[in-house]
C-alpha cells in the first residue's frame, strides 16, 4: 500500500513538473519579435551567406517580420517613417507641442484564415527614452492610411500609412505592431535609428 502511494506521488509530481514547464515555454508566451524574415531565414537554413556577414540583430525599416496573430499569421514590412509628416488638410494637424509621425506598413496574410482588424490599434512608436505613443486619428500628406476595419484574404496583402502624435522633442527609436489590434502574444519591433 505504501509503495502503491509512493508510485503514485512520484508520477503525479512528474506530471505536474511537465504541465508546468509546458505552461512557462518561451513559444506560448508574449514575445516581441525583432528578427527580420530573410536573416532569421539564413540562421534557420545554415545559410553559407549568413556565416560570412553576420546576421543583423534588429528589424530595421524595410524589413519584413513574420507575427502570429490568435487565429492567422502575416509578415508585416515597415515600408517608410515619414517624421514632422503635415496634414492631409487643415483639419488635421498635430496639437500644440506635437508633431505628426506616419508610418506606412505593409501587411501579406500568410495564414489560412482570412485576417480582420483595424491595424492601427495594434501599432506604437516608441521614443528613445522608451515612451510609447498610441495611434492617432489623423490623415497625413505622406499618404493614404489603412480604412477602420481591414480584412485580408489568405494570400493578400494590404497597405497604408498609421499616424502617430508625438512631443515635437521626442527621437522616435522603434516601431511596434502586434496583430489582432495588439492583444496577440506577438509583437513585431523595427529600429528606425
């Protein structure tokens, strides 16, 4: 009876040591993702051309990350950062102290599943003090932005500008996007440095 019990304890304590570090994996958790496609492509791959030239540690603009969102996944580009961007009018300018910061993102649904969202609940900008700024509803002259609600087919691709408001004063460092208006685990980040 006593070793029935022991047997017993030792396999109920194996398996709540795996359920716990099936819990804590890294691959489940909240993540941001810095590494662009190609480069973390090379290192998977062994490619012979990422062993020569050292593969860059950080997304920069024009690269492209892979992110899962809760029911697809897409590669998203941060094509251009167009800071001081003006108004498209003169209904849309920055408040007093602020400048305007349009960032145009390219979104490719890779997924199986059709991609719908409003992309800008999910982006920020991030200043070299590590503050984040949230979109701002604003159109810019840099050019035409993303509609409320976006819905991609697998396959397809959409692209536009996201406003940002930010302190005339402030060195934007990073851009950020997570999908499903942010509340997925993933986090795309780009330097704009």
């Amino acid at each position: 009876m006593l070793r029935t019990a022991r047997t017993a304890a030792v396999v109920l304590s194996a398996a709540l040591v795996a359920l716990g570090a099936t819990a804590c994996n890294a691959d489940t958790g909240e993540s941001v993702s810095t590494a662009p496609k190609a480069a973390a492509a090379d290192r998977a791959q062994g490619n012979g051309a990422s062993r020569k030239a050292a593969p860059r540690k950080a997304a920069k603009v024009g690269d492209t990350i892979s992110l899962k969102g809760m029911e697809t996944t897409a590669d998203v580009t941060v094509l251009k950062v167009v800071d001081r961007a003006k108004g498209a009018d003169e209904f849309n300018t920055p408040d007093a102290g602020k400048r305007f910061v349009a960032v145009q993102f390219r979104i490719r649904n890779t997924g199986r599943k059709a991609y719908s969202d409003s992309p800008s609940n999910g982006a920020k900008v991030v200043d070299a003090e590590g503050q984040g700024f949230d979109s701002w509803i604003a159109d810019t002259a840099a050019g035409p932005g993303f509609p409320a609600d976006v819905h991609i087919a697998p396959g397809g691709t959409a692209k536009g500008f996201i406003t940002f408001q930010v302190p005339k004063g402030a060195r934007i460092d990073k851009v950020q996007f997570g999908m499903d208006s942010g509340f997925a685990d993933q986090t795309g980040q780009w330097d704009v440095r």
